[in-house]
C-alpha cells in the first residue's frame, strides 16, 4: 500500500503519523515554513488547502501505567468534528485488545467501557480534522484536572 510516514523529531505530538498519499516529490520552503509535495500530476501545499484535506490513521506508542486501572472517561480536541473517528485498545492478558471505536462529534468528555482492568492503554485516530489532543482518566473529575 503506497503513502506517505510523517516523523516529527520537533513535536513529539505528532509522533509517526501515516497517510494514503503517493509522494514522488518534495520541497520544503525554508524561508516561508511551507512543504510541498508532487503526486506526479499536481503539486500540492501540505496542510494549506482547507477544501481538500486528506486522511489519515494516526496510533499512539504504547501507553503503559503503573498498576492496573479503568480509564473510564475520555476527550479528543479538534480543530472541527467533520471527521474524527477514535478507536481505544487496551491490553488484556498481552493481547492489544479493542475496546471502543467511536466517531467524536465534539469535544464533550464521553465514557470509555467499563469491566476490565490494565496497565497499557493504545488510542489510534483517523480522519481528516486537525486534532489537538487526546486526553484520558480513570473518570470524569481527574479529566477535568488534567
């Protein structure tokens, strides 16, 4: 399957990020910040046309505690909600298990499921909407701390 990794070593926010893009040319701009990249028939400004944003499937590392919990609530901040689909896994017995796949309408906190305890936690999101932040705890009171 073609596409395109993005590391960002400046923002470890970003992580590794993935998308579906065939880039056969790049060009970064230094003197305006710009990137450009060529899918052999267009050239096209990364992250600068609103109108025709592409996908993407973003996963976390591994996200490990220090003794088993519930995380019970959760929040994903976006720039908008068009498209923002969030899917949870936790490990259960050494297994990466998913537990919830949902699409955030909003940056409302939402329930995560209930019924099980770990240590490591994964989240992956997909979509084209810029987001910010995604944020979990064992509930609603700890979410609202930070």
């Amino acid at each position: 399957m073609p596409g395109v990794i993005i590391i960002s070593p400046d923002d470890e926010s970003v992580g590794f990020t993935t998308g579906d893009e065939l880039a056969v040319g790049v060009y970064h701009d230094i003197e305006n910040d710009i990137l450009y990249f060529s899918d052999a028939e267009s050239i096209y400004q990364w992250e600068g046309d609103s109108g025709n944003q592409q996908s993407y499937t973003w996963k976390s590392g591994k996200i490990r505690l220090a003794n088993p919990v519930n995380l019970g609530a959760c929040v994903v901040e976006a720039d908008s909600y068009i498209d923002v689909v969030l899917k949870f896994y936790a490990d259960i017995d050494g297994t990466s298990t998913l537990k919830l796949t949902k699409t955030v309408a909003n940056g409302k906190p939402f329930r995560l499921p209930g019924g099980f305890l770990s240590n490591i936690f994964e989240f992956e999101l997909t979509g084209t909407d810029v987001v910010t932040r995604v944020s979990a705890a064992e509930n609603i009171w700890e979410l609202a701390e930070g």
